[in-house]
C-alpha cells in the first residue's frame, strides 16, 4: 500500500517507520524544511529508542520518503494519516487549528479513492468536521472515507508498541475504509483466536474511536492518581503504600501497571487529555468531577516533592543546592512537555534554591525549557550534580540513576538529603549508608 503521514512527531514518525518496515511505500509531510531535509538524511528530530535505524533503514530501502509537498504523495496514497499535534487551548480544549489546516490541504490533493484518518488525539466529533471540510474542498473526481484510528503508544517504547498493539481501533461507517484499514493492520495482529492482547481489532464508530482514546488515557491518569493518594495516606498512617498498592495490584481485576506512586504525571498527553475530556464533558453539560479531583491530585503529588525538600532542609531553602536527576517526563524519551521536573525546578528556584541538573537525554530540551531561569546549572553526570548538594531529589528514574554507587553519591554531597521522588531505592540501604531518605508513600 502507498500511505502517507502529515507529521513527523513521536506518533506520525514511528507509525510511518514501522509502515514502511513491513513493506508498504510511506510518505511523511513535515512542514520545516531543516527538519524535512535531516529526516532524508536519516537524522530524526527527536529521540525514541531504535527509531533512527528504524528510519534509516527504510530510507535507505526507498520505502519512506520525506517531503514537505502534498503531492505526489497524496495523490498517490491508499490511506493518509493526520498526526499533528492536538495542544491545550488555555481553556483545557484541543487546539485543533493544525489538524483542521493540514485536512484541507489533504483534501485538495486527494485522488481516486483514499482514506483518510485522524490519528491525533481528538474530541469527539472531529472526524465530522474533517470530513466536511474534505467535502468543500476536494477535486470532484476524488472520493473518500474518513476513519478514527487513534493512537495508543507509549514514548519510549513506541516501536514496540507500534509493532505489538494491545488493540487497534478503527471507527469509521463505511465498509470500503474499514477492510482498507484492516489490510493495513493485519500483519500488527497476533494470529490465533485466544484473548491475548495483539488479536484485537475493535471496529467501531468515528464517536466511539474518537473517545476510547480519551478514556483510556484519563483511567491511567485516574490510577496514578490514586496511587498517589494512597502513597499520601500511607505516610500520614505509618501504612507501607508501596506494598499496598503492590498488593491491590495482585487482584486481577485491578492490575499492577500505572499504580506507582511517585512525582506525579506529566508528559504530552495525560495533563493535556485529562483537560480536553474535562472540557468536551463541560461542553455537553456533564461536570467530569472526577477527572478535577485527578488533576489536582497530581498537582499535590508534584507539589508534594517540594513539601519534602522544605522538611529535609528545616523550611530554609534559601541559598541550598538542590541536584535534580532527571528532566524528561519519564525516562527513554526527550520529551520535557508538561514535565514535573520543569514545576519542581520553578518552585525552589522560587524558594532561592540554587539547582544541579542532569538528563541523559533530555537535557538540551531542559535547557531550552529553563533558559530564562537563573541559578540552574547542568552537569555532565548524576555524581556531579551531587556534588556539594544539600539535597538531591530523583524525578525521573532513568535506569542509569537506578545503581548509583550512593556511597560516593554520599560523600560528595555537603549534605545527605535524598528524596526519591520514584522509589528506585531500598530505604534501608540509604538510610544504611547515612542519607536522611524519603520516598513516596513510604516510612
Ligand atoms: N506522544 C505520544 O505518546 C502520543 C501517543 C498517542 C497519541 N498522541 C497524539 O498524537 C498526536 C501527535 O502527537 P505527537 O506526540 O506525535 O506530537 P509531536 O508534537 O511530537 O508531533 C507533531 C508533528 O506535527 C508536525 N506539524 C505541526 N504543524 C504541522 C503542519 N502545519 N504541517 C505538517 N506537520 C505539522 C510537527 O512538525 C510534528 O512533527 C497528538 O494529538 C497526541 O495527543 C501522542
């Protein structure tokens, strides 16, 4: 099949790459040219394990083209994918000027019969809008179907995610489009008939698709938040949150995944999803509670980092060295949007702290995010931002920070204060060696 991807993100990127891998022709139309022309090269815009062999290997094939033209490469393709980026609006909605700009260039370059799918993330009723704008627009000789193929990677392991899905769904009412789409996804399908998870493509309708994708992210971010409350509560109650969220895990019907408590959530979609759900509910007259009583328990779990540093440093911030590991919203990704780090970092500057910081990935976007801010500085490894710190706080548990040699750690700080803001250490083992340690949700 020929499909083309408008962006060239973490999701229009690794989707077209691993297209391409599995034999199909993929065009991606970016719209700056330093970028476009990196990418022909095989220089990726941002970082995603294996992605840039992935890329290079296809460009090298002839299989994936990069261009900043709508044609050839709409015209020619089976199937298009929109993947631009969907940001909060100051009121919490999707910004969707971007996904409603590339829809009618694609429109008019559309040729013979193409599908035509939103990728981004999207409130319920966009692929409507999309699809009569299309309508306005395209050449008469033209037809289309338009599809909700939402998108459920994971940075950092996006490949593999791509490449094994827990599901892939398609919402769309016409026939034509839907076997189109199944073809296209069929070699992403487990083959076998059991329950596993990679067997499982959910057809659906536009408004359905559409909002599975919401849900689904604003349920993970209704897990973190709970985590965090039950982390809370166990400090105050001498409980061992850890184990109990391990423990309610161990119940099939509740599952393990996303109940770690820790710095809070952050990233490119949670923050912004949970938003634009509250504000599509606000929209049809439904008060989403819930999701408010998320987003403010994340604001505490974030906030809840700096309430410790106050506590190790006896409410004298002032004039402290503070060494922060890790930026990136959690770790094998570059990505800083909406990153806890960037809150926590604000706020004990705002306190006169001075910050040590280091990312193994991210730290030129942290720079970028901190430019205008005064007394950060970046260090080349985790042991240099401990040195001569009066605390040192871990807020994104790369595996690099994970086996520290704390004991150097120790001795070359000026004071032992740890707070581990993703419990990637034994407390006992710390508070062993001399650190005053605190976790979350922990004693
Ligand atoms: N990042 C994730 O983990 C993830 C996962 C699932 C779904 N999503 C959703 O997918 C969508 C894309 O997310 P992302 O993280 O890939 O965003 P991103 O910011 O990484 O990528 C957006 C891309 O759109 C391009 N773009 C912007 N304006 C354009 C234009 N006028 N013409 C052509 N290209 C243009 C940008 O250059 C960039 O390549 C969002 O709606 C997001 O919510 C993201």
């Amino acid at each position: 099949m020929t499909i083309s991807f408008i962006g060239h993100g973490y999701v229009g990127l690794v989707s077209a790459a691993v297209f391409a891998d599995l034999g199909n022709t993929v065009w991606v139309i970016g719209h700056t040219p330093e970028k476009v022309n990196n990418l022909k090269k095989g220089i990726i815009p941002i970082y995603e394990p294996g992605l840039e062999e992935l890329v290079k290997r296809n460009v090298d094939a002839g299989r994936l083209l990069f261009t900043m033209d709508y044609a050839p490469s709409i015209n020619e393709s089976d199937v298009v994918f929109i993947a631009v980026g969907t940001p909060p609006k100051q009121s919490g909605e999707a910004d969707l000027a971007v996904v409603m700009d590339v829809a009618q260039k694609v429109g008019k370059h559309l040729d013979g019969y193409t599908v035509v799918n939103v990728k981004s993330t999207v409130p319920v009723g966009t692929n409507r809008r999309v699809k009569a704008l299309i309508e306005e627009v395209k050449p008469t000789n033209a037809t289309f179907d338009i599809a909700s193929v939402p998108e459920f990677l994971r940075e950092g392991q996006a490949i593999s995610d791509t490449l094994h899905p827990d599901r892939v769904v398609i919402g769309t009412e016409s026939k034509r489009a839907e076997e189109k789409l199944v073809e296209l996804h069929k070699p992403l399908m487990v083959k076998g008939t059991g329950e596993a998870p990679g067997n499982h493509l959910f057809l659906c309708n536009i408004e359905t698709a559409e909002m599975v994708k919401y849900a689904s992210n604003a349920f993970l971010s209704v897990k973190i938040s709970f985590a965090n409350a039950i982390a809370q509560l166990s400090e105050l109650t001498g409980a061992n949150g850890i184990d109990v969220l391990e423990a309610i895990g161990l119940d099939k019907r509740i599952g393990t995944a996303f109940l770690n408590p820790g710095a809070g959530y952050g990233g490119s979609c949670f923050p912004k999803d949970v938003k634009a759900l509250i504000a599509i509910a606000r929209e049809y007259n439904y008060d989403f509670k819930l999701l408010k009583e998320v987003e403010q328990v994340n604001q505490d779990a974030i906030m809840g980092i700096v309430t410790k540093a106050k506590k190790l440093l006896a409410d004298d911030v002032q004039g402290k060295t503070i060494g922060v590991l890790g930026l990136s919203f959690k770790p094998d990704t570059d990505d800083m949007r909406d990153a806890p780090s960037v809150i926590i970092i604000k706020e004990l500057l705002a306190q006169g702290a001075t910050i040590r910081s280091f990312d193994p990935i991210a730290l030129e976007n942290g720079k970028k995010i901190l430019k205008d801010a005064k007394n950060v500085h970046f260090a080349k490894d985790a042991y240099d931002v401990a040195t001569d710190a009066d605390l040192l706080i871990v807020v994104t548990e790369w595996n690099e920070f994970k086996q520290l040699d704390l004991a150097k750690v120790k001795s070359l700080m000026r004071s032992p204060n740890l707070i581990d803001g993703r419990n990637i250490y034994e407390p006992e083992k710390a508070k062993a060696l001399g650190f005053t340690y605190l976790g979350v949700g922990r004693q």
